[in-house]
C-alpha cells in the first residue's frame, strides 16, 4: 500500500491546480446532463405505448445518470473551496459514482446485445421471450453495482506499516485503497470492464456483419445501413473513452503501490479519470437518442419485416438476409 504522507503532500501540490477545471466540467456535467436526462425519461414515459425492451435498459440507464448529477453539487462545492463537507457524505457521493460507472457499463452492454439479437435473429420466438425478460435484467444489474460498490467505500481498510495507521481521508481527494487490492482489482478489470467490453464488440461485429449481408440493408431507403454503422462506432468510442482511463489509472496505481511510492503526477490523474467516467452522464442521452432514432424514427417495421420476407423467397436459399427491426 501506499505511504500516507505520500499522498498528503501530493495533495497539498497538486490539488489547487485542479479545482478550476473539476469545477468546470461538473459545472457543466450537472446542466448540460440533468437537462438532458430528464428530457430523454420525460420522452420515454411519454411513449410508453410504443415502448421497446431496448428503452427499458435506457431508462434505468437516465435514472442511474440522474442520480449521479444529483451528487456532483457536492463534488462542486468541495473543489470550489469549501473542505469542510463530512467524509461519510464523500464516501456516499462516491458510491454513486461508482455504482453510476458500472451500471452504465452494463446497461449500455446490454442495449449493445439486444440490438445485436434483435437484428441477428428477427424470427426467433425465443430471442423475444428472452428479451420480455430486460426489466430483470436492470433489477439484477442494480443489486449487483450496488452490492459490490458498497464495500469499496465503507470497509475500512488497514495499511500495514510499522506504526499500523489508518490512512488519512481527503473526502474526493482520496485514493482508492481497497479498489487497488488484488482481488479486487482482478475481478474488477475482468468482470466489471473486460468482459462487457468483449460483449459490446462481438455485438457490434455481430451488428455489423447482419447489417452488411442483409439485401434490404443495402437496398431499402428505410435502413441507413452507414448511420447504423456510426451509431455502433460511436457508442464504443464512447464506451472507451469513459471508462477505460479510470480502469487503466486503477492498474498502474496497483503497481506503484507495491512499492510504497506512487509518483505525484499519478495523484491527480487518478482524479482525472473519474471525472472523464462522469462524463458518461452527457453522452449517454447522445448515444440513445442517436439509438431511439435511427431504430425506431427511420424505420418501420411492417415495412421492414415485409422487405425481408420479399427478399428471402427472391433468394437462393442460401443466404437469407436480415434487416434490422426495431429495437
């Protein structure tokens, strides 16, 4: 583990340097996300006659992002000066970004994968059964996020020095002990990232191959086949961009903590990247808004399904092709 005056004199050089920009962006983050947010479930409940299981999935991810802006007034008040707040309102504020990061990591692998089936087998009775089931997925997604975010921040971990200390808090200035443990860091980096982003691209690869060998894709003005393309290249971009830097900045501050030294340099990008991770709380209604459109708006389905059939009896029978429906 790391030594804590390490951390406290890396604090004391580097933290001033970051309170303008971390106000900013959360300044930011809370308007622009809370705006956004509220409008995309207001339009969600609006419709819920034509409701999709893919929308279930985005409206926990709206309410997930929602509970998260409602935390970063916090995160403002504490970089514009005030260090006063309690560590126990620190400690929950960050249970929700935690439980916010990885609810989005697996909501969104979850749209990713009820798009891909969806399209890839549009006549499946049981990919629809299965689907009907989105609303226990969400319930199980939230126990789990919650259940295993939990411990990360009320356990109270020991450093094992000579004096047998506790490590001193800085509220959102800490830095995370127990999620830089072995075992948690493994099961973090493969459960908690690794194996959602292997979904996520096998699905979009899925996506895109149903896509390009399907006639009314490449043929039919209701399937913008390229658009469709772009949404799937976009939401991994996103995907990535938010919350690969958080989990990198959790490896690289396990192996320096072996060695009791972890550079100053370290102590502030760490803070960096959870603050890219809360990014996600803008771009997610970007990424479902561009989803609800291109696969709801710009498609009919009869008009779709017909196509489809049309162009499976003038095949060879060989290769059926698939086009995406509304999800």
């Amino acid at each position: 583990m790391f030594n804590s005056t390490v951390s406290q004199s890396c604090q004391n050089t580097t933290q001033g340097e970051q309170d303008v920009i971390f106000v900013a962006v959360y300044a930011v983050v809370f308007i622009a996300g809370l705006a956004l947010n509220l409008t995309a479930l207001w339009i969600f409940f609006s419709n819920s006659k034509s409701r999709s299981h893919t929308t279930v999935y985005m409206i926990h991810l709206a309410f997930a992002d929602v509970l998260l802006i409602c935390t970063l007034p916090l995160r403002i008040y504490y970089h514009g000066g005030f260090k006063d707040l309690h560590q126990k309102i620190c400690e929950f504020a960050g249970l929700i970004l935690l439980a916010n990061m990885y609810g989005s990591i697996f909501l969104l692998t979850s749209i990713s994968f009820d798009r891909c089936v969806a399209v890839c087998f549009p006549m499946s009775s049981r990919v629809r059964e299965g689907r009907k089931k989105a609303w226990c997925i969400c319930l199980g997604i939230w126990v789990l996020t919650i259940g295993t975010s939990w411990p990360i921040y009320f356990r109270k971990v020991l450093l094992h020095h000579s004096s047998n200390t506790t490590m001193q808090k800085h509220c959102f200035g800490s830095f995370p002990v127990y999620a830089t443990q072995t075992a948690t860091l493994i099961s973090t980096l493969i459960v908690g990232f690794g194996i959602p982003l292997t979904v996520m691209i096998l699905s979009s690869w899925g996506l895109v191959r149903a896509i390009s060998k399907s006639n009314a894709a490449q043929t039919s003005d209701l399937v913008d086949s390229k658009r469709i393309k772009r949404m799937i290249t976009t939401n991994l971009a996103i995907f990535l961009f938010c919350f690969l830097p958080y989990h990198l900045m959790l490896l690289i501050l396990y192996v320096y903590t072996s060695s009791e030294s972890i550079p100053c340099s370290l102590v502030p990008a760490y803070h960096y990247s959870l603050m890219i991770a809360c990014l996600n709380a803008v771009l997610d209604p970007l990424a479902y808004y561009f989803t609800t459109e291109t696969f709801r708006r710009k498609m009919d389905v009869g008009a779709v399904r017909k196509i489809w059939q049309m162009n499976s009896h003038s095949s060879d029978g060989n290769n059926r092709p698939r086009a995406p429906l509304n999800t």
